[in-house]
C-alpha cells in the first residue's frame, strides 16, 4: 500500500526528502524517473532530446500506474507526472504530498546548469513558469502541502510522517 505519494516542482527535494520519509516509515522507496530511465536504458535528459517530451510522458505515465500497483512505500513521482488526467486520476484518493517551494530556493537546489531538459533555455524563467502553471494541479491533488523553503529535510520528514498519522 502506498504511504504517500510526494508530488512538486523540480527543487522541491521529492527524492531526497522520500528516501528519508520512506527510512522514517520504515517503508521502501521509489522514484518513478528512475523507473523511465531504467525502461529507456538512459537518463531523462536523453529522453527528452532523443525521443521527444511526449514519449517521456507516455514512458512516466506508465511507469507511474505500475509503481501504484506494484509498490508499498513512498514514492516520488516526476515533477510533470502529475500534468496527464489519467495520472491525477490514478493519484485521487491517495496520501498525496505537494512538497512547495519557492522559486529561488528551487533554483539554489535545481543550479542554473542543469541537465533537466525542460530548464535548458533561460532557465530561472522557464522554472518560474512550469510552477505557475503546475502549481493549481499540485494544489488541487495534495491531501497535504509542505512548505520546504529554508527548512531542514529532517523537519520536513517529521512533519510529513505526522501529517500521514506514521
């Protein structure tokens, strides 16, 4: 059974922040990018440029249906897993956690030399304008929402394993 989903914009510290809840639940870990990298036999970035962004979409989709079948645990899912319907779908009733963050603390954790494909061109403005627009469906799927600007993982863990009632 799946303990929480974590849910944010890139810098929002979905893996880092879900292998520690994951270690506090007791609970394994999973993170839907390395499920697609795995599938694809190399990185997200590659992906991107090679295939396409709606391959990678349709390779994370899937990749995220068989982690909620297959997995008991926390799982972390890309920052744009959660733009398709039937992947808000297939979240919908589950302990949803939108990890939010501010646009510069995203930048200070992303770095402005990333290999995150979709932050190539300009990408403080392109980072600032992916949050905008993802931000009401992080919003409207989040059966709980943290705060993690300037704040410690540890805290932030606790606060997340209480707010699932461990």
């Amino acid at each position: 059974m799946i303990k929480a989903v974590l849910i944010g914009p890139p810098g929002s510290g979905k893996t880092t922040l879900g292998r520690l809840l994951a270690e506090r639940l007791g609970v394994p870990f999973r993170d839907t990018d390395a499920d697609v990298e795995a599938v694809a036999g190399k990185p997200v970035a590659d992906i991107f440029v090679e295939d396409g962004e709606e391959r990678f979409r349709e390779l994370e989709l899937r990749a995220l249906r068989q982690a909620l079948t297959e997995h008991d645990g926390v799982l972390s899912v890309g920052g744009g897993a959660v733009l398709r319907e039937e992947a808000q779908e297939a979240l919908a009733g589950l302990p949803v956690v939108y990890l939010q963050v501010g646009l510069s603390d995203a930048v200070q954790r992303v770095g402005l030399a990333s290999a995150r494909p979709l932050l190539v061109l300009s990408p403080r403005s392109q980072l600032k304008k992916l949050m905008e627009e993802r931000r009401p469906i992080y919003e409207r799927l989040a059966t709980i929402t943290v705060v993690t600007d300037k704040r410690e993982v540890e805290e932030l863990a606790d606060e997340i394993a209480e707010g699932l009632g461990r």
